[in-house]
C-alpha cells in the first residue's frame, strides 16, 4: 500500500511539473516577429534573484521602457528556474541549458534577436530604467550594424526622451 501511495504521489508531481512547463520556441517567435519588423527580447531571470526581482518591478515596469518593448520588440520571459523547454536554433533543452548554450548563464541577463535568429546584443546584468531605454533605443534603430553601444550613447541626447 505505501508503495502504491508514492508512486501516486511521484506521478502527480511529474504531472503538475509537466502541465506548468512551456514550450519556448524561439525559432518560430523570431519567424514571427520578422514579419512585423520587430526584435526579439529574451528576458533571462531565475527565481529568488533580487537583482531579477529588481529589473522586473523596476525597470521592465517602467512606463517608457514598457511601451517600447511593446511596439518595437518581442518580449520573451525565460526564468531559468521553470522546466520549460526551449528551442534556438539547434538547441534543444531548459531554459538553464539554454542560457548556457548561449553563454549569457548571469542573471538577469537580455538577449536580443534579429529577424537571421541571431543574438545583435547580449546584456548581462540588472539595467536601470534609463539604460535600458538607451540600450533598446540601440537595438530599435538597428544601430549596432554601424556602431557599438557606447559610440552609440555619445552620439545621442536621451535626456529628453524620459
């Protein structure tokens, strides 16, 4: 009998486990967002990381930050921590993999995709408001095929823009 009760107790964890997990398939999110123009944001995080914690209530929450990812990007959340699987390229597995396949396995960490499925911009760390809003503004304008980041900084007045 209490063999019986933990392998019905083992069944519906793996259950529950596998009902939660999603799918994240970025090849077919890239596909898609090519056909509106858009970059894709991936948005590495993992549970009970403050730094995480803060870049979500922080800086994802922010007004003009949010509306930007709204219209120009693809906003992909992948928290490390869940047991979804995900597809890039000719990856297949977690989202922990995933990170490490990658080579951005720091958290938070921003990923972002062009309409070839390549990663343009790779941004490890928690980011504030206004340089994150820079750094999408960098992507946006596709300003990385002519310059880097900081040249592309120096060159603009973003004062205004918050």
């Amino acid at each position: 009998m209490r063999k019986s009760i933990q392998f019905l107790f083992f069944l519906l964890i793996t259950l529950q486990l596998t009902l939660h997990a999603r799918d994240i398939n970025i090849n077919a999110i890239v596909s898609d967002a090519k056909k509106t123009d858009k970059h894709v944001l991936v948005f590495l995080h993992k549970t009970d990381c403050g730094y995480c914690d803060s870049m979500i209530i922080f800086t994802l929450d922010d007004d003009a930050v949010k509306e930007m990812i709204e219209k120009y990007f693809v906003f992909v959340d992948i928290n490390i921590s869940d047991t979804d699987r995900v597809t890039y390229q000719s990856f297949k597995g977690s989202g922990r993999d995933f990170a490490k396949y990658v080579g951005y396995d720091f958290y938070p960490s921003s990923l972002f995709i062009d309409e070839s499925n390549e990663i343009v911009l790779g941004v490890p760390g928690r980011q504030d408001e206004n340089d994150f809003y820079i750094i999408l503004n960098y992507v946006n304008s596709r300003s990385y095929k002519t310059m880097d980041l900081q040249s592309f900084e120096n060159t603009k007045d973003f004062e205004k823009e918050f």
